[in-house]
C-alpha cells in the first residue's frame, strides 16, 4: 500500500481512494471526553504548523474540512483502546469507546501525515496530503511496555519525556521505570533522605565488560549520579498519563540493593559501612529480613503509591545470592523462627510481605520470575525474564504475567554479530527480526490460561548505555518492532513487510531526531 506506512500495523485498512488535504486551516472538532485528545493533537501539531490548531465543539461551516474527533459509546466491542478511523476529502473521522482508542487513532493520523509534521520547526509549505481509507484498529495485548534502568547510568528528565513520546508514538501503554540497583537510588524518599544523599551517588564506574574469570576491572575516576525529586516524579507520571502510558515504578528487594544499603548498613547482613556500587554484576550485598527492614521497605512503597497511581507495582525479586543470609546468624534464626526449610523460602517469606501490603492497599505486586522460587506469593504477577518458562509455570498456576525473555525483549544485547562495528554492549545477540518474530504467548501455556499473558514488554538496562544517544541507538528500530508484536494480531504480522513500512518510519524518527541504528 503506497505511502500508507503505519507501526504497529493496524488490523484493517482499507483504501477508498482520493485525499484529504490538510492545509493551516484545519481545525479540531471535538467536545466532552474527546477534548483531552484534541488538545494533545494540536500540541503535537503546532511545532511543524508554526501555530495551534483551532480547537471547537462544532464545525463553524458544514463543509469545512476538520479533523474530528468523538467519543462513540457504541463502539464497545473495539475494546477501550480501539478506534475507527475514516478519511474522506471533506474531514477526518476518528471515534472510540473512550479516550485511549481516540488517542491511538490519533497516532495513526501522524504517521498518515508526511514526516515534517514530526519536526520542531515550520514546515516550508503546509498542504499535506492524506489518504482516504477506513480503519478499525484495537490491540492485541493490553501491556506494551518498555523498561528503562536509569540507576546504572542516571538518565535525564527531557530525555524521560523524550522516551514516554516515543512508546506513545508505537502505541506502547506502560513505561517501566527502574529507579533502583546497586549502583544508584534515584528516587526521593521524605522519610528517609539519605537513599539520595548517599544511594544516588557514586565514586566512579567501571570501565569495559565484565568478563568471564575476569578479577580486576578499571574505573573511570568520574562521580556519577542523580535522582528524580517527588515533584519531578508527579510531573512524569501527568504527562505520561495524558499519553495514557501507565509508569510502573520498580523498586528492587531483596537483591539489587547495595545503594540502599550503603545509605543505611543497618538494611544490611553485614552491619558494615560499603559504598554504592560502581562495578555490575551480581552483588552479595542484600537487604537482611528483619522486621526493621520490611518496614522500611514498606514506608518507601507507602512514598511510591503516593507518587504512582499504578496498580501495579514493581518489587524486582531478581538476581539475590543467598551467601550474607547464609552467614547471617540472624537471617538464620529468621529462617528457624518462620519454620521455613531454606532461603529460597526466605526470600519467597519477604516477597509474601509485600504482596500483602501492597493489596492491602489495593496494589498488585509484580516481580522477576526468581519471585517463583520458595512458592509464589498469592498476588503476585511474574515478569518472565530468563525464558518463558517462568511465564508458562506462572500463568499455568492462574497468575498474571508479562512476558519479558531474554532472547527476544533484551534490547542491551547486540543487534549485529559484527561486534567489532557496535558500541560495547553487554553481549548476546538480538537482531530485529528476532524481535519481529516474537510471538509473547509461549507454547506451552495451557489454551485457558493464554488469558493470563498480559502482553510484553522491551529491557533496556543501561550498563553499556552511559547517555539518552546511546539508549536510542540500542532502543530503536528494535522497540518499533516490538510494537508490533505487542499490537499487532499475529496473522497481520509480516517481517519483510514490517522493514518497507520501517524506512517510511525512519524518517519520522529522523524528523524526531532519534538516533536509531540504521538498517543493515
Ligand atoms: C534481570 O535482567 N536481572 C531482570
């Protein structure tokens, strides 16, 4: 279809032929529950148009052309992210059950439009043509997300902003925010301050790989840090909200918490004062099981659901060596005092915890799959990272789950062989096609159990990514890929189909100044 290049691919086009021109005299119709989405229109509009687009609850003249935009009780069996969008000379018609179809509609618009309209800047000449066609689109998965680490390298605000644009550009609804880890906090807690003035700090970091056997690692001799105020976390959640992205915040227990633990060694094993981390990896230093330290963790997710209207929260569970709790003969006398057979259940005792509170609150907990070992928490929904067979024994078992392997969603890896031509990445291999041809409901899965899969969601940890340039470049095309595979209904699925639409797409990234990596 010429010069129709629309990612994700919706689930029916259908040419009807003719254009609709859109010149600096279009404006938006809408009114009620649809005027949220038109203001957004014409926000988006108003860089490459050189002014805002007049927004009104009614065409002043029956045949003036508009954009029109309403909200369409009726359409209820689209789902509440689906729309209908049809085109004809004289206007622009979109129309969903509720606000986020529209929104989506919307983005469809965008991408109809010529790639100028993504520039910062006037265009030269402003008469852009559009299709006519009719369009029903609704997604396949109800979690399309993407996952960002901005504790191994602090990532700032406008790029934050710049990130949530692109997911809502793919139609992606979830951004996760991983805020804490070994080598940095990056959120501000009242209660406790000192997760910032130490945790969100750093000496230095390391420099190159981590190799295999290898002992001895360089630094670069460069503080780095960070963090994000409460103000400035409520502010990233609003604008997300009006992208209708939902920001799942991620606060790491009981592994992944050095940061934590250097700003107070009591949370430790060791009682011994250690620094925030400036090497990766895995580290042994993790959050002891006291009383002390669930309730500490408990204040901090008090501070989190304060800050994120999200149900679902996330507790990270991954990654935690059971070496200081086996030394620790107070975690062992934990262990006994529970009646509990080993550490796994240790852990699994903690994570039980917090699902606890958090539905106690009316939150739902979501881990890393290790949160399986020792026995699953009653809430908890899985994140299934080391393969899907976390997310199978999960959703076999009737819990919710995201699916997040590895193989397919890491976007740190490589996305060539020819290493030698990439920046130093983290290792693994995971070209874009792969990423195409990730199908998130796994063989496996019982078939009424397949409703348990909520979607999929793309990893970008940053040890290899020390700024938002960078990030870019490992991030894209493979997110716009992955857009698909969270959207798109399997059998509209088509790689090399995907890449001709993929060139138009580069161009709006272009426009959007994204710094990609280029196509082989
Ligand atoms: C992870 O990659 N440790 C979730």
């Amino acid at each position: 279809m010429k010069n129709i290049s629309i990612i994700p691919q919706p689930v029916k086009i259908e040419l009807t032929g003719g254009e609709f021109l859109f010149t600096p005299e279009t404006s938006i119709v809408a009114a009620g529950d649809a005027a949220g989405v038109a203001a957004y229109l014409a926000e988006v509009l108003q860089p490459a148009l050189g002014h805002k687009s007049v927004i009104s609850p009614a065409a002043a003249k029956p045949d003036q052309p508009v954009i029109h935009l309403s909200i369409d009780s009726e359409l209820s069996r689209l789902g509440k992210e689906g729309y209908l969008l049809s085109i004809n000379p004289q206007q622009v018609d979109i129309k969903a059950p509720a606000p986020a179809g529209l929104f989506y509609g919307v983005q469809t618009l965008r991408q109809l439009l010529p790639p100028e309209i993504f520039a910062d800047k006037p265009a030269e000449t402003i008469t852009w043509s559009v299709p006519c066609l009719e369009i029903e689109d609704y997604p396949r998965f109800g979690w399309r997300g993407a996952m960002l680490d901005v504790c191994r390298h602090f990532m700032p605000l406008e790029f934050i902003y710049k990130f949530i644009d692109l997911l809502a550009l793919h139609k992606m609804n979830s951004f996760h925010w991983h805020l804490t880890e070994d080598q940095g906090w990056r959120i501000e807690i009242k209660k406790y301050p000192k997760l910032t003035e130490v945790g969100a700090w750093r000496r230095e970091t390391m420099v190159g790989r981590l190799e295999w056997g290898q002992t001895e690692f360089k630094f670069d001799g460069i503080p780095h840090g960070g963090f994000y105020s409460q103000d400035q976390i409520r502010q990233v959640v609003d604008y997300a909200k009006s992208r209708f992205i939902n920001v799942l915040p991620e606060i790491e227990m009981p592994g992944h918490s050095q940061a934590a633990i250097a700003s107070y060694p009591e949370l430790g094993n060791t009682g011994k004062q250690i620094e925030v981390s400036c090497g990766w990896g895995i580290h042994e230093d993790v959050f002891n099981v006291e009383e002390s330290t669930i309730l500490f963790l408990q204040d901090v997710l008090t501070e989190v659901m304060e800050l994120f209207p999200s149900t679902f929260i996330h507790v990270g569970g991954d990654e935690c060596p059971k070496t200081h709790w086996k030394n620790s003969p107070a975690a062992q006398k934990r262990m006994k005092d529970l009646g509990l057979k080993d550490e796994d259940e240790l852990q699994s005792y903690f994570i039980r915890r917090m699902d606890t509170f958090l539905t106690a609150h009316g939150r739902r907990l979501v881990g890393w799959d290790e949160i399986l070992e020792g026995g699953l928490a009653p809430g908890a929904t899985v994140m299934s990272w080391r393969g899907e067979e976390g997310g199978i024994t999960a959703a076999n078992a009737d819990h919710d789950v995201v699916m997040a392997p590895t193989q397919y969603t890491y976007l740190d890896y490589y996305q060539s062989q020819d290493t030698d031509k990439e920046p130093l990445a983290i290792g693994g291999f995971l070209p874009l096609e792969r990423v195409y041809q990730y199908d998130p409901v796994p063989q496996g899965i019982q078939p009424d159990k397949v409703k348990h899969v909520l979607g999929t969601q793309a990893q970008l940890w940053t040890e290899y990514m020390p700024n938002p340039a960078h990030v870019e470049y490992m991030a894209f095309p493979r997110l716009s890929a992955l857009s698909e595979v969270a959207w798109t209904p399997l059998d509209r699925k088509d790689y090399s189909q995907f890449i001709q639409r993929l060139r138009a797409h580069l161009s709006r990234l272009d426009a959007l100044k994204v710094n990609y990596r280029k196509l082989d």
